[in-house]
C-alpha cells in the first residue's frame, strides 16, 4: 500500500506508516547504503524497524527505528527514553524515532536525547561512527485536519502577539479569539497545535503559554515576524525625532494608522545603540503609501533612505501599538522581531529589549 497515494498522510496509522518507511528508507538517508531492512517486534518498541546501513567509508552499523504517528512535541520524552532503553538499545545499534512529519521541536529534543531522526517529508539527523547527516524541511506537508500548518502564519501570528504579551494570563479561547480578532475555530485549532508542541497547556477551556520564551526564539528564528513590504525615502527632515513628530502630526490630522518601530521606537522604550539614522514606520489600510509620501514630501532614492514605510502583510504587526512621547509604536513583541531583522547592532538592540521590557 502506498500511503501517499490511498490515504492522507496525517491519518495513516503507525504500522501502516511503517509500511511506507519500509519501501522508501533506502531514499531518505542518502548516502548511507541500506543493505537490508526489515520489520520488527519487541515489548518496548512496537512497530519498529531494523535497518542494516554502510555508510560511505564503509562502516556498519544497526539502526533501530521506532515509528510514531504520533510525534508531537507533548507525547516525545516518554517514547523517546523508551528508544534508548529499548532491548538491543545497548549491543550498538543507533536509535532512531521516525513519523510523517517531525516538528523544529520534536527534532530538538531528539538531538537533545541523543537519538536520531527522520521522517517523510525529509527531516533527517543521523550521527554515528564517522557520518553526520543533517537536512531540514520546516513546513509540515501533511497537516493534520483541524492544525495549522505553520504557527507563524498571518492568522495563527496574531494569537502568538496576544499570548506573548501577556504571558502569565490564561486565556479563554473566546477572549484570545476577540482579542486576536481571529475566528473562534481558527483560535481553537492554533491553540490545539500549541499544545501539540508543547509551547501551550490547556485547561477547563483555557489556554497558557508554558514556555513563551522558547516559542519566541522561534517565531524570531523563523524569520517571519516582520512579513512587510519596504520603500525608502528621503526627508527634508534629517533630525529622526522631528520627523516621527511630523509623522504623528500627519496621521492624527487624517486619522491614518501608524506605527513605529525599529531603532527609533526602541529609542524611546528601551535606549541602548546610539544614533536612529532611518525611521521606519507601519501605515495602515487607511492611507496608501503614496499618499503618506505626499503628505510628508517624501523623495524616492535607490540608497540611504532616512524614512521606511512599511506596508504590512497582515495587519497583526498593529496589535498593541501604543503612544509613547507622543507617538504611536509597535507592541514590543512586534519591535523585537524586526529589532531581530534589522543589519549592524539589531540584533543586540533586540536583546536588550528583550532583557528590559520582555523578561522571557
């Protein structure tokens, strides 16, 4: 049976996934040499595999592979010390944990615990004797029905703002959707794959961030916080706290949306590099950019722009915009991020903040 062809990947069942690692394993672990590979039974690992590779110097070694359907991030540490005291764990063979589909997170800890990986999308760490192979495939291909496939996209982003800006509250779902503006289903299946990778617990209808911290480090690595569009100009006004002054005078008279973010609203939330050079700002739906470019006499250059627009992809990058000294910023979670994407002293700017007003 080939399950990517007669069922859907996020419904096939552990054997019937080790049906499918059985046929195609020679094709995952390049350049290893599959010599043999074989179904196996045993009380602490059920439905597993034994593979005999050569690997390009010619070492031998047992790769002893457990198959999960189930590999999130939340059910991993009890499978996973089951892999490594498993019978035939200690005559040297290499542990190995496979799936459909294995998370950033579920890979972590497999690194973590010394064990091996791969799945079918093509995830795959494996290190022993003298190979270390390594490939990564962040998006899922297999989502489940009712999970997000990624939690950094547009909508499941905007929980991720409200969440980590306030980190220690439990959330009803129906206050986390009203607060997100994101639909009630959508809230409840972002929160379900939270929990699912372990960066959320849920309780009597109310959802917790347990570890906001790592989830941040990865929405930052992932590097998508910041999904804008940039066009650089140049303002007659050179002083940067002059022109956010005139930016703010400019969207209060028009009632446009703004917000500020950058080295210069960290200038005024959290000081640490000295001098602002460029300031860069979100405008909203209300105005397009050529018409905040007229209000404020703005010159298109190719280089060395002193003022940014910024044209959002989602309108989440406004979630908990605030005034400080007059003038409207992005929520700090938000100016992390693009503290994060930013050239020269970003990301230490960014770590500071982090450090002052996130505390996680």
């Amino acid at each position: 049976m080939k399950i990517a062809n007669s069922m859907k990947i996020y419904s096939a069942s552990t054997r019937e996934l080790r049906a499918e690692l059985l046929r195609r394993l020679p094709d995952l672990v390049p350049p290893l040499v599959v010599t043999e590979v074989r179904a196996a039974q045993d009380r602490g690992l059920p439905a597993a595999l034994v593979a005999e590779v050569r690997t390009p110097s010619g070492h031998r070694r047992t790769l002893r592979v457990s198959v999960r359907a189930a590999a999130a991030p939340s059910r991993l540490p009890h499978a996973l010390q089951e892999l490594r005291v498993s019978r035939g764990g200690s005559s040297g063979s290499y542990p190995v944990l496979a799936s459909a589909f294995l998370s950033p997170r579920s890979r972590e800890l497999c690194r973590e615990a010394g064990v091996g990986y791969l799945d079918l999308a093509g995830n795959c760490h494996l290190r022993f004797a003298d190979l270390y192979l390594e490939r990564s495939v962040d998006r899922n291909p297999f989502p489940r029905r009712g999970r997000p496939a990624s939690l950094f996209s547009p909508v499941s982003s905007r929980l991720l703002r409200a969440l980590l800006e306030e980190p220690a509250r439990r959330w009803r779902v129906s206050e986390l959707s009203a607060a997100a503006r994101v639909s009630l289903g959508q809230t409840s299946n972002v929160c379900r794959r939270l929990a699912d990778e372990a960066y959320a617990a849920t309780t009597a209808r109310r959802v917790h961030l347990a570890q906001p911290g790592r989830i941040l480090d990865a929405w930052r690595d992932a590097g998508t916080g910041s999904a804008s569009t940039p066009a650089g100009y140049y303002s007659f006004e050179r002083d940067p706290e002059r022109l956010i002054r005139r930016v703010a005078e400019v969207a209060a008279a028009r009632r446009w949306r703004y917000a500020v973010t950058s080295f210069a609203a960290a200038a005024r939330v959290a000081p640490f590099v000295q001098g602002i050079g460029t300031v860069r700002w979100y405008v909203g739906e209300e105005a397009a950019p050529a018409q905040w470019v007229e209000a404020l006499d703005l010159r298109p250059v190719e280089s060395g722009p002193n003022a940014v627009l910024l044209t959002p992809g989602d309108p989440g990058v406004f979630y908990r915009a605030r005034d400080v000294d007059g003038a409207s910023l992005v929520g700090n979670i938000q100016l992390y991020l693009d503290l994060c994407g930013e050239p020269a002293r970003g990301r230490e700017q960014a770590d500071f903040l982090r450090r002052e007003r996130i505390g996680f």
